[in-house]
C-alpha cells in the first residue's frame, strides 16, 4: 500500500501509517528498531532495496532522508518543504522524505516524531557520510552509525578521520566486510596452533578493508603487518609467517578461496564477497559498541608495499 503526501507534516504522516495499518491488518508491534537512511535521489533505490532485503530479518521501520534543492522539481520552492510517500508491506513500513528548505537543514526534527517508541535506531549513510557520525544531528538519534568507507573518494583519509571522531556505536561496512575473513583466519590459527612471527595483507593500495584488517591483525597478534599491493578485487590474501611456514588464506577471485596451514594439504574453503543487504542484516543484529571495530579503527597504521 502506497500513500503520497505533498507539502506535508510528519504528524500527518503518522496518521498515514495508522490508517495504512488499520486498511492492511499489519500491527505494529511486530517491528524491532527504526533504519534512517540518509542518501542522495541517485542512490535512494539502491539503498531502498538493499533495507527492504535486510528487514526480511529484521522488520523494521525505515526512513529515508533525501535532501533536495529547491530547484529541484516541477517548480522553485524559495520556503520549507516536506514531501513524503509512505509504502506498508510484509516486511515493514518504508517512509521516503523528500526535504526542501529549511526540512533539510533540520531533517533531525521532521524524523525524531517518526521513530518507533522505544526502539532502537540505526543510521545507515550509503554515500556521503560525516565526518563525525555522533555529531551529526542524525547521528545522534541513534544507537547504531553506519557508515561505507568505499564510498568515499580517499578512503584511507577519511579512515585517519574516522579513527579520531570514534564513537561507541559507530561502524563500517568496510569492517563488516571482513567478518567471514576473520572468522577464518581464527579457525587457522586454532588449527594450526603455531606463534605468528609476521602478518602479510594483500590487496589493491586504497583497500579500507585491508588497512583495517592489517590494523586488526598488528593489534590483535603484537607483530609488524606488511601491506601487499595487488589487482584486487578487495582482499586477496593473507599470510601469516611461523615457525614452521605461513599459514595462508588466498582468494584471488570468485567465491572460493585456497586454505594452507604448514605442513598440511591446500583445502578449498568458500569465501564469498557478500552483497550489501548482507552487510547491513549483519550490523543490525548488534546494536551494542563493536569493540574490534575500535581496536582496527585505532590501530597503528600500516605502510603499504608496492
């Protein structure tokens, strides 16, 4: 079910999701936190279809910020403006805001009358994040921050910038991108139960993941970590030294990726790249400070080979 509103208010948007509610028999208890989106027009579809993916698993509540010039649309608007379209489905309820104006510069208060009642909120900035998430007025409703380092144009700066505005809370699909590496290569290291001497990370030379990663892993192991640049794409390989020979984890493309441990057989262990509705039902499932996040995000930074 699909309602349209134009130069309206968010108290009137309400009553839409009520008489929404009451016209399709879907309650409202069922949803579990409210998702804000704050995107641009170019991204809003993707970024649309990734949340209604991931509220497959976690109903929820989503609201996506779109902040429009006034030269934008069928006519000048010189004032504020708020436009909204308020969509019901199985999965949830999906409110797209179209701010005009002043509604703009002040979206914080068109979406603090729309969040769920005591439940939590997530911030989710598909392009353009702030530079300090927790500060931003958006931001700062929420429990949850995510941001996309891969989205922006220097990652590795913005990274820098990230470490030094850190708030509990704050996270990145960079690092969501690395669960499934991590998770294997602690799975090695129990196997192959062997003192790592040295660490190797490879990738192509902006890679956040990889900086991250090799942050985690200098952090987490007490050891120098080399940065290997290669074609990509993302991370590679990496490579663990021993005493006994490396221990090594090499996806140089498709989903499969090449496991070796000293003195034992290669073995073919799946490791894919996931898609980003993945990432985002991943980082919702916690909303509690993601403390390895903060140790990578504030670890030292590695010097990368070329």
């Amino acid at each position: 079910m699909k309602t349209d509103l134009t130069d309206t208010t968010a108290s009137k948007i309400n009553a839409a999701l009520i008489d929404g509610r009451r016209a399709t028999g879907a309650p409202a208890v069922g949803m579990v936190l409210t998702l804000v989106i704050v995107t641009d027009e170019e991204n809003a579809y993707d970024a649309l279809k990734t949340a209604n993916d991931a509220s497959r698993e976690h109903p929820s509540r989503t609201l996506v910020v779109i902040r429009r010039h006034t030269s934008h649309g069928p006519r000048p608007w010189s004032g504020s403006r708020l436009d909204a379209e308020v969509l019901l489905g199985a999965e949830g309820e999906t409110v797209v805001l179209r701010t005009y104006g002043e509604a703009a510069d002040h979206a914080d208060s068109v979406v603090l009358p729309l969040l769920l009642p005591d439940a939590p909120v997530v911030v989710w900035w598909p392009v353009a994040a702030p530079d300090d998430p927790v500060k931003d007025p958006l931001g700062a409703l929420a429990q949850r921050r995510i941001t996309d380092l891969y989205t922006a144009e220097r990652p590795l700066e913005v990274l820098r910038t990230r470490a030094l505005s850190y708030a509990p809370g704050d996270t990145d699909l960079a690092w969501t991108r690395l669960t499934l590496w991590r998770s294997m290569l602690a799975a090695a290291m129990d196997q192959a139960r062997e003192k790592v001497t040295s660490a190797a990370v490879e990738a192509e030379a902006d890679n956040p993941s990889a900086e991250l990663l090799a942050r985690w892993l200098g952090a987490r192991l007490g050891v120098p970590v080399d940065r290997v640049v290669t074609g990509g794409p993302f991370v590679t390989a990496v490579r663990l030294g021993t005493e006994h020979g490396e221990i090594v984890v090499d996806r140089p493309a498709g989903p499969l990726a090449t496991l070796t441990l000293p003195g034992q057989p290669p073995r073919t262990l799946a490791l894919k790249v996931r898609p980003t509705s993945e990432l985002i039902a991943e980082e919702l499932r916690r909303l509690d400070a993601d403390e390895m996040y903060a140790t990578a995000l504030q670890g030292e930074a590695v010097k990368v080979n070329v």
